[in-house]
C-alpha cells in the first residue's frame, strides 16, 4: 500500500499527522510534508484512518 498526498488540496487541518503520526508528517507551516510513501508493514491502519480525516480528501491510498 502506498499514499499519495496531493500539495494543492491540503489546507493544513493536521488530521491525518495528528491521528497518524507515523506515517504523515507536518512541515514548518502544518501542512502534510508527505507526499508519497510505501507504507510500512503494520502501519496500513494508521495510514487509512489519517487518509479517511482528511476535510479535503487531498490523501490518496493506492493498495498494490
């Protein structure tokens, strides 16, 4: 599984690194630093969940 976090969409809530801290990170100004990552084993869960609370649905989950 993979996600894919598209820059133009995110406003910045902080949903998916608040409940999700493992797999998305903050920049500087609390937007999604994440744009794209092989999620790691054991981690898929956190990655739907912070994918599922973003407002905007800017988070893309790819299932390989």
């Amino acid at each position: 599984m993979r996600i894919e976090v598209d820059p133009g969409v995110c406003a910045g809530h902080g949903r998916c690194y608040s409940l999700a801290p493992d797999v998305y990170e903050a920049d500087d100004d609390g937007y999604c630093a994440t744009r794209s990552l092989q999620v790691p084993a054991g981690l898929e869960r956190q990655a739907r969940v912070g994918a599922s609370n973003c407002p905007e649905r800017a988070i893309t989950v790819v299932d390989d």
